[in-house]
C-alpha cells in the first residue's frame, strides 16, 4: 500500500501540473483571442486529436501490456516501437491534413492547417514512449511525458499570444512547443537512436500492432463520443457557438483528471497483477472514491458556474457556463467507465469497452444532428450527457460481468473505502515532515 500512495502522490502532483498549465492556456486563449477564433482552434484540433487516437496504434497500452507480462526484453520493443513510429506519423500525417482541408471550416487556410498538424509527429513518438515507463512502473517518469508538455505549451502561449501578439497563429505554434520539447528530451534519455535499426522486429510489431489495433480501436470508438460534438458543430452550427462549446467542455476536462489520477497506476497494476479477481475488487474502491470526489466538485461547479466561467474567460464565454451545468451530470456517472475500463485494458481486454460505447456513440450522432441546429452548443452538450450516462451503465454491466462480480459490489461503499485516503493524508504528512 506504501508504494500505491507514493504512486498517488506522484500522479496527483502530475495532474495537478497538467490542470494548472492548461488552465492557464485556456484562460490566455479566452481573453486574447474571443469565441469565434476559440472556436477555429476547437475546430482544427480535433482531427489531429482523433489520430492521436488512430496513429498511435494503441501501441502505449499493448508496450505497457506486454512488458508487465515480460513477453519481450525492452530493446526489442523499442526498436519495434521505433518502426511503428515512423509509418503511423506519415500515415498520420498527410490523412489529418487531408481531413482538415476538405472538412473543417478552417480549412482554407494553410498555414493553419499544417500548424495544427504539426505536432502529431511528435505526440505520437511521446505516446509510444509512456507505454515503456508504464510497463516498467516508473510512474514519476511516465508523469513527466504528461505534464511537461503543457507546461512548455503555457510558457509559449504566454509569449507569442501574448508578448509577440501572434494571435491564433501563437497559438498554434505554441501547441507544437510543448510536444517538440519533450519528444527531444525522450530521444536523447532513451538512448532511441539506437532503436532506428535496419533490424526489423516482425514479432514485435506483429504482437504491438495487433493487440494495439483493438486498443486503438476502442480508444476511438470512446474518443470519437468525446469528439464527435465537435465535429458536428463545426459543420452545423458557427466558430462562435463552438468557442463557447470548447471553453465548457475544457472545464470538464479537467475534472476528469479525477479518476484518470487513479487509472494511470490501475492500468499499469492491472497489467502485471497476478490475481485478477482480487484487483477488479481494489479498482472497486477506487471507483467509489472517484465519485464522491468528482460528485462534490460536480455540485459546486454547477452552483457557481456562471462566477467560475465570467473569473476564468471573461464575459464573452458566459453562455459556456450553461454548455458546463448540462454536461456535469453525464460525466459523473461516466466516471464509472473512466476507472473501471482501466482495469479491463490493463487485463489486455479492450474490446469490452465497444460493447457500451458503440451504442452511446450512435445515439450521441443522431442526438447531435437533432439538437445543434435549434439549440447549438446546448444541444450538443445535453446530447453528450445523455450518451454519457448510457455508456456508463452498459459498461458497468459489461464490466461487472467480465470480472465476476455483482454491481452491488462494485457501488456498495464500506468503512475500508476510506482507509486509502487515511493512509494517504498520513504519507502526505510523512512527506511534509521529512521536508522541514
């Protein structure tokens, strides 16, 4: 249990650097730029975003897979990883581009095109990276890979949006930034120019690729319920009304570091646990933390969401406080799906997660395309909580039923519930004191 805490301590100061620096990027955005170039940004991202998810191969979770379990020694997987990379960031590459050219209504400008498209090359090569830490449970180095980057992004957003005034374009110059810095840093602390071998790992890639493609492919079937509001937005609905849909949903994206502080250390556990039952049932009490946690966020979010929206954004964005107050609901009870897929991806089972969100996705499109020409980014944020919440609980069913044990169990809360936190407040106080 000291070393879960230690983990936690780690992932917490991970996340709350994360929070802070993107925070603090979309603050500048906001009040530099205005709604409708808020919403060109939203609108550029969210292609290359979707093949983060496709480009990556889900190669990450099947490194991090295959290392717990020790099926390859490291530097056959990172040569491996290293061929990978090369073919998916061209692929990626040139198809991203393609897809904001001919669909987005930003599309008809170049410049801003290869900007946005900029930095795949390089989120990919620190992707595949994390998996390598993941695998090995360096988790304080796996949380460098997250929170650098928006560290490096907020200190060149605040000189080229800001110093230089260079607008949308600082913007997007300053999202390449983060991810160039720490793919630089990677390369050179793994030693990967070894990996760039003639030598190519056909066992390696065979098993990476193809335990990574159902990865990848429940990761954008999710990815896309995530995404596919936006998109839609963009092609029903103005820039402003996506603006004022991006700076809403950025909030709740933030709370969801919420139990994604828990699922970075329950996927890599999950991965090299030896008795699974016995885990699912730990991720249990997770679980149950993770929603009180974000339950009484949710509430004091929901009360003081125009305050908190018109302090962060500026006036312009209060209609984004509505878009935040109709979200909340979905995205407590999806909660349920963020820590329990963890566990069952963790377990190299993936594909359960298509069983809930095939269907919520489909019900999230035909929602969209009904709400967002009458009420715009409201449509699209009610549509998105209803899926949410249907989502959640298919995948507990799912879940429940994949690891043998009943629902009742899984939200049953107990007395042992709160030892973690006493242990946690315990080794924080420990940590305090050695301090001083």
């Amino acid at each position: 249990m000291h070393k879960f805490i230690k983990d936690l301590l780690s992932v917490m100061l991970s996340k709350a650097g994360i929070i802070l620096f993107s925070l603090g990027r979309a603050i500048i955005t906001a009040r530099w730029l205005g709604p409708e170039l808020n919403g060109t940004i939203t609108a550029l991202a969210v292609y290359p975003a979707l093949f983060m998810t496709i480009g990556s191969l889900g190669v990450s979770q099947a490194t991090t897979f295959y290392i717990g379990k020790g099926t390859f020694n490291i530097e056959s997987i990172k040569r491996g990883i290293a061929q990978l990379w090369l073919f998916s960031t061209i692929f990626s590459f040139i198809v991203c581009f393609v897809l904001i050219k001919e669909f987005s209504s930003a599309g008809n400008n170049i410049i801003l095109i290869l900007l946005a498209t900029l930095p795949i090359p390089f989120n990919l090569f620190n992707t595949y990276n994390s998996g390598l830490f993941l695998g090995q449970n360096k988790i304080s180095s796996y949380n460098k890979i997250n929170w650098l980057p928006a560290f490096f992004i907020f200190i060149f957003s605040v000189l080229l949006i800001i110093v230089f005034k260079y607008s949308i374009y600082g913007a997007l110059m300053a999202a390449v930034a983060g991810p160039l810095f720490m793919a630089s840093y990677l390369f050179l602390k793994n030693d990967f120019i070894k990996s760039f071998s003639l030598k190519i790992e056909y066992k390696v890639i065979k098993s990476l690729a193809s335990l990574g493609v159902v990865y990848a492919i429940s990761l954008l079937i999710i990815n896309l319920n995530y995404k596919a509001d936006v998109v839609l937005l963009d092609k029903l609905s103005t820039p402003y009304q996506l603006g004022i849909y991006s700076k809403g949903v950025a909030l709740i994206e933030y709370l969801w570091e919420i139990p994604m502080l828990f699922s970075t250390i329950i996927f890599a556990r999950s991965a090299v646990s030896k008795d699974g039952e016995a885990f699912s049932k730990k991720v249990g009490h997770l679980l149950r933390l993770s929603i009180i946690a974000i339950g009484s966020i949710s509430i004091i979010l929901m009360l003081l969401s125009k305050f908190i929206i018109q302090l962060l954004f500026g006036e312009a964005f209060l209609p984004s406080a509505q878009v935040l107050t109709l979200l909340l609901p979905g995205v407590l009870l999806l909660t349920i799906f963020k820590v329990l897929n963890m566990d069952l991806a963790g377990k190299g089972k993936p594909w359960v997660s298509m069983k809930a969100m095939v269907p919520a996705l489909i019900l999230n499109l035909v929602l969209n395309f009904l709400f967002i020409p009458k009420y715009g980014a409201n449509g699209s944020a009610l549509s998105s909580t209803i899926s949410y919440a249907m989502a959640a609980l298919l995948f507990l069913y799912f879940y429940a039923k994949e690891v043998k044990v009943r629902v009742s169990d899984i939200l049953y809360y107990s007395n042992s519930d709160f030892d973690i936190i006493k242990q946690f407040i315990i080794s924080g106080k420990q940590k305090i004191q050695k301090s001083l």
